[in-house]
C-alpha cells in the first residue's frame, strides 16, 4: 500500500466539527432537497433559533439508506438495495425503508444486542448469570423486540419475575447484579429503569428504595447452576417505605414490595419511567441525549431541550408504551435525517441537534460489515470454555447472546464488558491500534484478498473498471464514486507493475480504511 493511498482512504468523509460555513451542498453527502418539519423538528427547531444556530442541511439518500441500516438493523445495504433506493423518486421511500427495517428480525437482533449490554447478560464473572442462563436471557430479551411487547410489561415482567434462572428468563435480571443485598437491586433497578445513579442518592432516599427488594432470595437446586429467584416465605409483617419520588409507599405482608414498586414505576405520571427510554432511545441513535449522559437522570443534570423530551415522553405514553412508535417518530424526522456536516461554529450546536453526530461504528456493528464485505468472520472463545459456548461459522457478531464470549477483534474495538449496565462501558473512541490492525493486519489483508465476494463483483463487471469501481463503493461505502474519486483511481490504477488484481485490493484496503467506513455519518 502506498502513501498515497492511505491519505486518500483518510480523506473519505469530511469532518463534522469543522469549522465556518460549509460549501452551499456538499456531495455526495448532503442535499438541497428539503422537507416540511415534523412536530418533533418544530421544537429542536425553535431550540437552535433561539441560539441563532443555523441546522444542517438534510444528508444524501445514500448517506441515509447507510446510516438507517446501520441504526436498525447493524447490517450495511446491499448494492442493488442502494442503486433501487437511489432510483427511486418517490416522496416516501425514506418513511417506507424505516418501516421495512424496523419489521425486520435483524431489527430484534441489533436491539437485544442493547439491551443484553444495559441488563449485564453475560455468563462469567464478575455478573455469572452462568452460560444457560444467558442463552435464555438473550432468547427471552429478543423475542419482546421481536413481538414489540410493550414496554411497561417488559420492564415490569423483570422487575417482579420469580423462578428458574434457566426456565424464567426474566429472573435473570436479578441474577446479573453484582451483589445480592437489596441496595445492589435498587441500584440496579434504579440505573435500568430510571436513568438515576442511585448510588450518589442520599442515603436515607437510597435505603428507602432497597426495601422494595428486601425479600428476594436466590434458592439453589440439585441442577448445575441452576437457581431459583423468589421471595423470602419466611412470616414478615407491613412493610412502610417511601418511593423515590417521596410519597408513602404501606406493603402488606401477603403483598410482593417488587409489584408495588412496579406498579409505581409504570404509571404515566412517573417521572423517570418514561423520561428515561425516550432519552435512551433518542441518545442510542443520534448519539447523544436530550439528558447526558442518559443514564445520569438528576435535577442538577437539566435536558437541553426540556420541550423535545416532554413531547418524546407524551408519545410514548400515547401509543401505550410501543417503542418502535418512538423509533419511528425519531427515524423520521428531520433532526435524525440531517446531515453530519455542521452549518454553524456555535458551542451549543451538537448539544442541541443541529447535525448529526459523525462517531465510530460500534464493534459489533463494525464486525459484521467486515464479513459481509470480505465473507470471513471472527473466532470467539469464552475465558471459561463451556461446551455450549460453542459459536458457529458465519455468526454475526450484534447476535451474540453472552458477554463473556468475545474476540480480539471486538476487545480491541471496545466492546463493553457488561459488568455494570452504564452505557460509558462501550468505548467507541478510535486508537492507534485499532488503526494498525486495519492497516497493517496480515490475517486482515489475507481476508481481503481471498473474498468470494469480492472476487463476484470484479467478475460481474466483465472487464468494465467503471463498475467495478461503483460496485466496491456500493459494496462498502453505500454510495456511488464521485468523479473526483474516480479520476483519482484512474491515476493510481495506471502505476507501472500495478495489476487489475492488485489495484483492486488496494482500492478494498483504502475505503475499509477510510473515515467514511469507520463512522457513523
């Protein structure tokens, strides 16, 4: 590989955070077609015009097929899914795409894949929910996505399970706390379910909370690892506490305290029940939250635009707790729909909406875009091997069902471990080794060179270098090559001594290379 074509592969995709006015319509990224604001872009909207903030211009179609398959489904399009998408002039394409994909099973595999890192699935230590039991958990959380059981009834079924780690999926939500006191369940519930550190609540508040999970036990059986989660039989009395938002909570001695701070927490007048997944949601694809962190809820931490969340929080209750609602709204809109390239220098412009936030891909996500390009996948070992932590070929990597089954792949790209159920666990900051691997990886190059599919696309082509060219930025960028790009390949290709063959991989390795493929733009 040469100089030359490294700065070309870093040059892909211009920076989101430069500064001053952007050109009038930058391709192939963004368009100067606009649309009529939804509800939800009237109050981002209002928000930037009280601050003088110029919003972006809406992204490309091609920008926008890459970045909603990616959001909903972990997945990259195929090129002739892009050339259709393309074609296609029709008004509502985007909203017809969104509602494909959210239909879509791979939708419920790259969403458990979310909810598995929040609910700490993972079978080995420090959680040892233990493998069966993460299977199950995995199998229990992906079947809600997939029926889109509202969410008040998954959060609840967790919160007031009894039974089999192995044979009542959802007891494993407490099963994967560190620590079995009935604080260590507080906080827990606390963080899942309501965005709030409860460990930095006073500690009369923090106490108050854990009494509503003070008869939990764990109950071993004669099966291996199997373990039953119920309350306590022993004869107890009333019960008095206080929720967390300071009203008076009387349990009777026959009631389950788990129920009836269920019941508190579900109700549409809660303050955090809904609050919290709207700005999870919301954070989870624009990359940030109305509130941020979005597992950080408190009244001295005030959401940037107290309208917008408001607005989230209502629809959710209006459509009886269904999330893919809330995906869709938001997916739809012209906020997510807007291009990465910032039209104002103002310090307030990401915190506010005004673009949308380039960042690197998930590990995951990153993984599997690389076996869907090169046809070879990851290996992935257990530091504990279990019989069935067997993975097999061709697994995708946003299916993986347990934490503690990974690979040096997804380690180097910061996948989180699961032990605490914080979203500041994933880390998608890039590093100078995640750079090498890409450029520098033998085993990588090697996948490169002996792709099936690959090798199909320069054989559909029949000689024609123009396609060939096209097919590999469908293939791996989702779009067409600019005429700029491809008098540039043009110049490279015509090197002395450089092969069809050759220049092709070179081409491969660039655009793998390039910031375009790495992020999320």
């Amino acid at each position: 590989m040469t100089k030359a074509l490294l700065c070309f592969a870093l040059a892909l995709l211009p920076v989101a955070a430069r500064a001053g006015e952007p050109p009038a319509v930058v391709h192939p990224y963004e368009t100067d077609v606009t649309t009529a604001p939804s509800p939800l872009d009237g109050l981002v909207l209002t928000a930037l015009k009280k601050q003088g903030i110029e919003p972006a211009r809406l992204c490309s179609d091609a920008v926008f097929i890459r970045r909603v398959y990616l959001d909903v489904t972990g997945e990259l399009p195929g090129p002739e899914d892009v050339r259709a998408f393309l074609k296609d002039r029709g008004p509502g394409k985007r909203a017809a795409l969104i509602d494909e994909l959210l239909a879509r099973d791979v939708f419920a595999d790259m969403w458990a894949m979310k909810w598995c890192d929040l609910l700490r699935v993972k079978a080995e230590y420090p959680v040892n929910v233990w493998p069966n039991a993460a299977q199950a958990f995995h199998r229990w959380i992906r079947d809600q996505l997939r029926a889109n059981r509202p969410y008040d009834q998954f959060a609840r079924e967790m919160l007031t399970a009894s039974g089999s780690n192995f044979r009542v999926a959802a007891v494993n939500f407490y099963r994967a706390i560190q620590g079995r006191t009935p604080a260590a369940m507080a906080d827990a519930a606390a963080l899942t379910f309501m965005g709030a550190r409860a460990g930095a609540w006073p500690e009369a508040r923090r106490a108050a909370m854990a009494v509503f999970f003070s008869r939990v036990m764990f109950k071993p059986t004669a099966e291996w690892k199997e373990e039953i989660v119920c309350l306590d039989p022993a004869p107890a009395g009333p019960l008095v506490t206080t929720f967390p938002d300071g009203q008076t909570a009387r349990i009777a001695a026959d009631e389950d305290p788990r129920r009836v701070f269920a019941d508190w927490l579900i109700s549409p007048s809660n303050p955090w029940f809904g609050r919290n997944i709207v700005n999870r949601v919301w954070a989870w694809l624009l990359g940030r939250g109305i509130i941020h962190e979005p597992d950080d809820i408190r009244p001295d931490n005030p959401p940037s635009n107290p309208e917008l969340l408001a607005y989230l929080e209502s629809e959710l209750a209006a459509g009886k707790y269904d999330l893919r609602r809330i995906y869709r709204l938001i997916l739809n809109s012209r906020t997510y729909q807007q291009s990465p390239i910032p039209r104002s220098s103002h310090p307030d412009a990401e915190r506010l909406f005004a673009f949308y936030k380039v960042r690197r891909l998930d590990a995951e996500a990153l993984s599997d875009m690389l076996r869907q390009i090169t046809g070879g996948g990851e290996t992935y070992s257990s530091p504990i091997p279990e019989p069935f932590t067997f993975i097999p070929g061709g697994q995708r990597a946003v299916e993986l069902a347990d934490g503690s089954i990974t690979s040096p792949f997804l380690e180097l790209f910061g996948r989180p471990a699961r032990d605490t159920g914080l979203e500041s666990e994933r880390d998608n900051n890039p590093s100078p080794g995640q750079r090498l691997f890409l450029i520098n990886s033998a085993a990588f190059q090697r996948r490169i060179e002996r792709s099936g599919r690959l090798r199909a696309v320069i054989d559909r082509a029949k000689g024609d270098r123009l396609k060939v060219v096209d097919d590999l930025y469908l293939t791996i960028l989702s779009r067409l090559a600019t005429p700029a790009e491809i008098a540039a390949l043009r110049q490279y290709a015509a090197k002395p001594g450089l092969g069809p063959g050759q220049a092709v991989q070179d081409l491969v390795w660039a655009l793998i290379n390039s910031r375009e493929f790495l992020y999320r733009h």
